[in-house]
C-alpha cells in the first residue's frame, strides 16, 4: 500500500461492518466512448488456477450469467503464466475483456501505458467502498481504474496436530523462531517450507522473506523506498536484511526452490515441512477437510523499536481499454463489486479471503477473526514486492532471491547485479 494510505484508513474502510470485507509497448488509450462494441460473451482472463479458487470463480461466472443481460466466459490459467503474458495480454490485437489482478502500482503502471479501461463510473454504483481502497484503485490522472474485492494477509501457517506432536508452540521473536526451528529438525521435520521454484514457476513467493525481513529490520517506509528507487538494492540496509535470512537458510526446504508453492502446499499438509510464510491463498491449493486443523502465526518481531507492518495485498479485477464488450465488461466489473458476489466466492472457495466491500460478510472462523485482528493491530501495511513496485521489476527480485537461496554465499554479488537490474527495467 502506498505511504498516503494509512493502515487505519484502509482497514476503516475496508473493515466497516465488522471489516467483513513487465509492462509492453506503449498503447493508446481507447474510452469507452470510443470502444468498438461487438457481440457475444464477456471474456474474463483469470489466474486462479488453485482447485478451489478455480471452482468458485466458475460459480460466481455462472451466477453472474443467470441475472440476464449480459453473458460471460471464463479463461483460467496458472498464476506464472498470467503474470508474465499479461502485457501480451494487454496489448493484443483481441485482447480478453476483464482480468484478475492485484491493486496499486501494478495496476497504475499498466494504466499509465493506456492499457486499462476508465472504471469512473462503476465506482459511482459502488456504495461506502473506503476511501483507501478508492485511492489505491486509482491512476495518476485521478481515474479509477481497478475494482477491489478481497484483501488478505500473509503469515508462518502451519497444522495444529503437527505442532502439538512435535511439542513446540508458535514463535513471538525471531530468537524464539530460530529455537523453534532447531526443535523441529532435532525431531526429523523440516522446519521452513517455500515453494519458489516448478513449472510454471513461483519463484516470486521468495519476495514475501525479502518484505518481511525489511519491514521488520528498516521499517515498512524504508521498504517502500528500496521498492521505489530511492535506495539501492546493494545498500548496507538491505544487506542486513539477507545477513539476518541466512541464519535460517539452514532450516529450509532443501527442495524449495524446485517446487510450486502448491507443491509446497501439499509438502505442509502431509507433515513434510513444518510452517510456511504464504498468503492465505495457499488454502485453495489444500484439501477443505484439513482447513480446521490449519493455523499462523505472525512473522517474528526482530527489532521491537520497529513499527510493525504487515503485508496486506488487494486483489479484484480491472478491464482492457482495447475491450470490445465495454458495457458488459462494466456490468460484470459492478457485479464483482457487490457484497453477493463477494460472498458468494468465499463460500465457494477456502473462505480465508476478506471480502472488500464492507457490507460484505467474511466467513467468521477462527482463522480469519485472528488474520483481521492481526491486520487492524499493525502500525503500516503493505502490499507485496510487485504491488508496491511494478511486475517488471518482480523478476529481477525472483533472480536474486532465488539465486540467495541455492548460493547464500554470494550475497555481495548477488545484490550488485540486483541492483544493476533494477536500474534497466527502471530506464525503459
């Protein structure tokens, strides 16, 4: 979230009513005055592939295709593949309708290119949507231009029954977490999950330690900067930041730079690995029955004079602005905005998601009463390392990370030409 949106302010907002709730060539902007409107069905380019976010997504489509009027059709692909073809996507001479996407820079960088279609209107329709979650819907020529409908967080999950055989209790501070995972391996369990490798991969599910561990060494406005290009990757900070990381390395999944975070998922689940630091979407890549046996644990505290920040990413959708179904992309767009639908795909899903609109109602387990009450007690929130920076520097950060995690030795080198990476993309 960027540093004008406050953690009050969002989670206000977006938690009134019981907080239920790479960039292509440049492209000329097309509005919807000047759209051309053909026939047929809204195309909707969707990148949650995990079992059951795929099938409650399908159930929210066709509830949107009985109301009448206009129709809709859903294209699922798995997340890498979406990230990495959604400039192609974009820019396409029959570009998809509506896209899955996550709030902030991401969906301002593409706007910015005049690749995304002006939401203005559907935000008129909207109701009391916060002012935040509004502000971070909107590009840098005051348009809205993203429709928010869930927000979640990240944490260390684990299974209950697996702690409770091994005798250990979730970590408060980074002393207690690096105790917790000597424990583990002492009983044979591997202590660190990560799933930041597989075909297709998700090596991006590294960035979630590299925010984490800046935020809670330099602090969440620090960390927005190094997002920012205010400071240099190969600073003496950041390198605090991987100098803390390696003195857990050895406790990590020797495996998990080859595997999915679904693969990892699945690791988790089966007792393989210990904890995991993930968002709660990795529940639609696991079995429903062992959803009750699955807790977190916040990310360990290692300086206590450092506010506490969390990581809380928006997701919803946006539209083409090359869009050929303009107003039945705009209705579909105000459909997913409203509370129904919002509740309808919670239901359908893992649950663990918090619907945006505030009149929305969350699926009130445990878990998620914990997550938001985790959320509404930090000092900041942030997004994720894309979000709060731009898709196309996300794979000079999977690079570096990954490469940290096979040769942590290399450290000094690796930020180096992290850094020279980053200067490129920001150049062009």
């Amino acid at each position: 979230m960027s540093s004008e949106l406050t953690r009050r302010g969002f989670l206000v907002g977006v938690g009134a009513a019981g907080a239920a709730a790479a960039l292509g060539g440049c492209a000329t902007s097309t509005s919807s005055k000047t759209a051309k409107q053909t026939g047929g069905k809204v195309t909707l380019q969707s990148d949650l592939s995990s079992p059951q976010a795929k099938a409650a997504m399908e159930k929210l489509i066709a509830a949107f295709n009985k109301r009448g009027g206009a129709q809709a059709s859903l294209n699922t692909v798995a997340a890498e593949t979406f990230r990495t073809q959604l400039p192609s996507y974009l820019t396409s001479g029959n570009a998809p309708d509506v896209y899955t996407e996550g709030a902030g820079s991401v969906a301002r960088a593409y706007a910015d290119k005049g690749l995304l279609l002006d939401v203005t209107d559907v935000w008129k329709s909207m109701g009391n949507y916060s002012a935040a979650l509004k502000n971070l819907s909107t590009d840098s020529k005051g348009r809205q231009i993203f429709v928010p409908t869930a927000y979640y967080w990240w944490g260390m999950f684990y299974r209950k029954s697996n702690f409770a055989k091994w005798g250990v209790q979730p970590a408060r501070t980074w002393d207690e977490f690096v105790t917790l995972c000597k424990t583990l391996k002492s009983k044979g369990a591997v202590p660190i999950g990560i799933g930041a490798g597989g075909t297709p991969g998700t090596p991006w599910v590294a960035s979630s330690w590299f925010d984490y561990l800046d935020i809670r060494i330099n602090g969440a406005a620090f960390h927005r900067d190094v997002l920012a290009g205010k400071h240099s990757f190969a600073d003496p900070k950041v390198k605090k930041v991987f100098s803390q990381w390696q003195t857990v390395l050895p406790y990590f999944d020797p495996k998990g730079t080859a595997r999915s975070f679904q693969d990892a998922t699945t690791a988790l689940v089966q007792g393989e690995t210990a904890m995991m630091l993930i968002g709660t979407f990795f529940a639609d890549a696991a079995p429903k029955e062992v959803l009750a046996d699955i807790d977190f644990f916040q990310f360990p505290i290692i300086d206590p004079s450092v506010p506490v920040a969390e990581e809380a990413p928006t997701d919803g959708f946006f539209a083409s602005s090359r869009s050929s179904h303009v107003s039945g992309a705009k209705d579909l767009l105000t459909y997913l905005a409203t509370a129904p639908a919002q509740e309808l795909y919670t239901s359908q899903s893992s649950g663990i998601s918090l619907p945006a609109n505030p009149t929305a109602k969350d699926s009130g387990t445990a878990l998620v009463v914990k997550g938001k009450a985790m959320l509404a007690n930090a000092a900041d929130l942030t997004q994720f390392f894309n979000r709060d920076s731009s898709d196309a520097l996300q794979p000079t950060a999977d690079n570096a990370l990954v490469k940290f995690l096979q040769k942590p030795d290399q450290i000094g080198s690796i930020l180096t030409d992290w850094q020279t990476a980053a200067t490129q993309v920001r150049s062009h």
